[in-house]
C-alpha cells in the first residue's frame, strides 16, 4: 500500500456518545425553529387582526369646514 494511503482502520473509532449529541442538536434547532415561527405567526395574527379592526371610511365622522385666512381688513383672502 502506498505510505500516503490509510487503511479504514487507521482512523479513530466515533466517540460514544456522538450519536446522542448529534440528535441533541437536532432536537434543540427543531424546537428554536418552531418557537420562532409561533412568534412570528403571533405577530402577523396581531397586524392582520388590527388592520380589520379599522373604522371603515364611510363610518369615519365628516371633515370639519375648511377655515378661511381673514387679512387685516376681514376681507377672505
């Protein structure tokens, strides 16, 4: 065999617990996953729920009366 080349049992074994610290990990971005999406789904819930709540424009009250700008001489200008 060439000196560059290892055999596969040159290597280190795995350590034992690696297989458990893998699905640990797993578990735990799975659950930072879902946590972020029910906050972010709570927050659209809450925009969309206050965009419906609005008072529609035809319920809204009439605009007051412009006010004219009287000169010096109370003529309307």
């Amino acid at each position: 065999m060439h000196a560059a080349m290892k055999a596969i049992t040159d290597y280190p074994a795995a350590r034992p617990g690696a297989w458990r610290d893998l699905l640990r990990l797993l578990l735990a971005s799975l659950a930072t996953g879902a946590a972020v999406s029910i906050v972010l789904a709570l927050a659209v819930f809450v925009v969309a729920t206050e965009a419906h709540a609005a008072v529609p424009a035809s319920a809204a009250p009439a605009p007051a009366a412009p006010a004219t700008l009287a000169a010096a001489d109370n003529a309307p200008v």
